[in-house]
C-alpha cells in the first residue's frame, strides 16, 4: 500500500486515469489469495537456511509484492481473453471499465473497456519490475534475477500458452498434454519465486533454488488441477464467477480428457454439445458433473492412474 501511495503523484502525471488505475490496482491485488508472495518468502527462507539465516525477510517484501502485481496484470488480461465479467465475486477490471464507459455514454464501451483493461495490466507489470529493481542486491545479482523473473513469470508462461492452451472445438488431448500446458500456463508462474531473493546466501544454495523452482512448478500444476475441479463443482460463491465456465468455453481439461476416454459413443455426443456451448443449460451442467464424479472420487482406479501421470 505504502509503495501505491507513493507512486500516486508519478500516477496523476501521466493523465486523469492515471489515480484511477492505481486505485483499481491495489485492491484488486488485495483482494487475491497472496500465494505467490508467500512462496517467495517461503523460498527464500528455505533456501538461505531458515532460521539460520540472519537476512532479514523483509529483503524479499518487494520481490513478494512484485510476483502478486505479475499475477494481477496476468489475470487482468486473462479475464479479456475468455470474455470473464467476473473476477473474485466483482466486475473484472475490463468490465469495470466498460460500465463506466457506458455511464459517460462513450461510443463503444465494450472496446473501451477492454482497451482500458489491456493498459491496467501492462502498468501492473511495470510497477512490479520498479519493485525489483528496488531490492538490494550485490554486483551482477539484478540481471540474473530479472532474466529469471522474465523467462519464469512472463515469457515462457505467455508464449506457450498461446501456442498449447486448447481451442473451444479443437481435437481431444492426452493427459501428458493437458499437464504440460498447466505447467507453463500456472506451474511456470509459481516455479521462479525461490530465484528472485538474489541474496548471497541462496547463490550458495543453487541445488536447493532448483528444487524449489521444481517444487513450485508442481504447486501451480496443483493449484490448476484443483482450479478445474471447482470450475466444475465449486459454486459461485467460491470461485468469485458464474459456475462452468470452462464447460462453456470448451477447455480441454483433465476432467474433460477423463470424461471423453471412458464416455459411451452416445454420452461422446451429448458431452460434445455440451462443451463449448456458450448456451449450454443448469441440466447439461448437471449432465456434466454426473459424469464426472466418478473420475473424481479419490478411490476411482482413472483417478489414481490421473494422479500419476507425467508432469513433464
């Protein structure tokens, strides 16, 4: 909050919208789970020693802060990418900025919005690297940490999901397939937090920042996989949006890769209509789900052959 309130002034500079996405902004990013921070604080702790490392934890409060503002220009723009007016139980930042669009009656709000929403995540992103930059570092620490952050949070994440992340109507996908777009979708997003402390002690400690970055990519696969299973059974209190989602949109999930394997030629139809139709109805979700339960169940012989499968 405090660097937010400092960066108002620089903010009012730029333009009239200028306090108005710093605004928007912070709480947004407030209103997030803090995960990532958390595990750049956990990262390091880990990997200078624990308790027996005497830098202060504090050195990493920028770092923590700069991977939720990646995450929050990433959703951000996520939400315009699948059309998503909902983002934890309130308007998205893109619809936030359509409504008002509309209330001063501009000439298309939905392009407005969107244009407006594009801009607010970029600036999330450069406000996170000004953090970075901030955090003290020896000669030579700065770069290496900026080119993991670049290549872990944004690059590879961005680039391969755009070429991985499956189309509403595009053919079926293997589970080793859906698992390796998780990883670079979610699991990379997660897996560069022990590489961004850049303090002496964690350079000492390489084979452990590289268990970490492990460690982190496989808690974003999990993060994604529980993800897709409350897109599915969660209600809508809990995910913050409108319950099925995914189905509506037609994404190749594991549950959805489960739910085709073991389908009866008849239920392949029904399933097939039902996924990416963005009319598809209570009933047809409901269809969906009792399918899908069983692969759900933890004692279901697919599940645990699921729960072994490649994440590489």
């Amino acid at each position: 909050m405090r660097f937010f309130e400092e960066k108002k002034g620089w903010l009012a500079r730029v333009n009239a919208l200028g306090p108005d996405v710093g605004q928007r902004l912070l709480e947004f990013s407030l209103q997030g789970k803090m995960i990532r921070g958390c595990l750049v604080q956990v990262g390091h702790s880990l990997a200078c020693g624990g308790a027996g490392d005497r830098e202060a934890p504090d050195a990493v409060l920028p770092a923590a802060a700069a991977m939720e503002l990646f995450q929050s220009g990433l959703l951000i723009h996520d939400d315009i990418m699948d059309h998503d007016a909902l983002r934890r139980g309130k308007p998205s930042i893109f619809r936030q900025y359509a409504d008002a669009a509309a209330r001063d009656r501009s000439a298309d709000p939905p392009r407005t919005g969107e244009a407006l929403g594009i801009c607010a995540g970029d600036i999330s992103y450069f406000l996170a690297f000004e953090l970075l930059t901030r955090m003290a570092a020896g000669p030579g620490r700065a770069p290496r940490r900026s080119c993991t952050l670049r290549a872990g949070a944004l690059g590879r994440p961005a680039s391969r999901r755009c070429r991985t992340s499956p189309g509403r109507r595009g053919p079926g996908r293997t589970d080793e397939e859906i698992l390796r777009m998780y990883t670079w979708k979610t699991g990379a997003t997660a897996s560069p937090f022990p590489s961004l402390q850049g303090r002496s002690s964690a350079v000492r400690r390489r084979n452990v920042c590289g268990a970490l970055e492990r460690l982190g990519e496989c808690f974003g696969i999990l993060f994604q996989i529980h993800d897709d299973e409350l897109g599915l059974f969660g209600t809508e209190e809990e995910l913050g949006k409108p319950v099925g989602s995914d189905v509506r949109e037609g994404k190749k999930t594991l549950f959805h890769a489960r739910l085709m394997a073991g389908a009866s030629p008849n239920e392949r139809r029904r399933l097939a209509g039902i996924f990416g139709n963005p009319a598809c109805t209570p009933d047809d979700l409901e269809y969906v789900r009792a399918r899908a339960r069983p692969v759900r169940s933890a004692s279901s012989p697919s599940w645990r052959s699921f729960r072994r499968a490649p994440v590489r």
